[in-house]
C-alpha cells in the first residue's frame, strides 16, 4: 500500500453527530475517496484523460477520415521545424502515433508501450518545439508516468490478456 494512502481499517470514524477534530478531517476524506476510487478507476481516468489530449491533437492533423492535411505538413516545416527528422516523416509519424497510442490507452492494450511512445513524443515537442510549455508537458508526464510503472490496470484489455 502507498505511505500516502490511510488504510481503511485505521480510519475509526464515529457518528457523533457532532463534527469531528479538523485534524481527523484529513484522514476520514483520505480513507473515502481511498474506498471509493481503487487502483483500476484512477489508472482508467489517467487513460481516457491523456488519450483525450493526443486524440485531439491527432484529429488536428487530418481532413476527412484521415488525411494528413497541407496545412499539418506545412506546421511540421515551420513551427516543428526543431524537431530533428524529415518534416514530412516527422507529420505523418506524430499523425499516426497520436491516433493510434490514443486508441489503444482508451481500451488499454499495450498500455505501458503506448504511455511511453507518447512520453517520448511529450519530451520531443518540450526539447525541440515548445520549451516554455513545461508546465502542460509536466502534467501530460504526470499521467503517463503512471501508466507506464504500473500498466493499464484491472478495467483493461491489457488484464485480460497478459494476466
């Protein structure tokens, strides 16, 4: 168990009827939200909420179905130009890989491959596109982290076929 959760069994909360010590507050909302948000839903949130980001992103990218746009060609010769590969390489691979490491993190297959894949390409664009947006790449590190060290958890495809 993690240090920073409170076991539910060492949480003793009594209806008083009176509100409790504030120093018990934390504990007692510790011990809910631990009950109520196992491992599985949170790695599931971290999965649709990261998967959201560079399906949006990937969708910018293509007309139609997918049909990598001029105009996607044209961002990764001038705004991308930092990236160090081929700009028309660079646009069809970032294209592909945000839809389909997206994909599979919203049904959890490959999970830790596909959470990496898409940390490797958040490093590229920090290092070589957009170093003042350390903050936005920060949080999208922080919930792929995650993903990577511990998988796609119980409410995944990942569970069921590499148990």
């Amino acid at each position: 168990m993690n240090a920073h959760f409170i076991p539910a069994e060492e949480l003793q909360i009594e209806n008083t009827g009176a509100a409790s010590a504030p120093a018990s507050f934390p504990k007692q909302a510790a011990a809910l939200l631990e009950s109520g948000l196992p491992p599985a839903m949170l790695l599931l949130v971290q999965r649709l909420g990261i998967a959201a980001v560079f399906f949006q992103s990937a969708r910018t990218k293509v007309d139609g179905w997918f049909t990598i746009s001029d105009g996607t060609y044209e961002l990764f010769r001038t705004e991308y130009a930092g990236v160090p590969l081929p700009a028309e390489f660079a646009a069809v691979a970032a294209t592909v890989s945000e839809h389909v490491f997206a994909i599979l993190l919203i049904v959890g297959l490959f999970t830790r491959f596909s959470a990496l894949a898409l940390l490797g390409m958040t490093a590229v664009i920090e290092i070589f596109v957009y170093p003042d947006a350390w903050p936005t790449h920060l949080s999208w590190a922080g919930l792929l982290l995650p993903l990577v060290a511990l998988g796609g958890g119980r409410l995944s495809i990942d569970r069921l076929l590499f148990r």
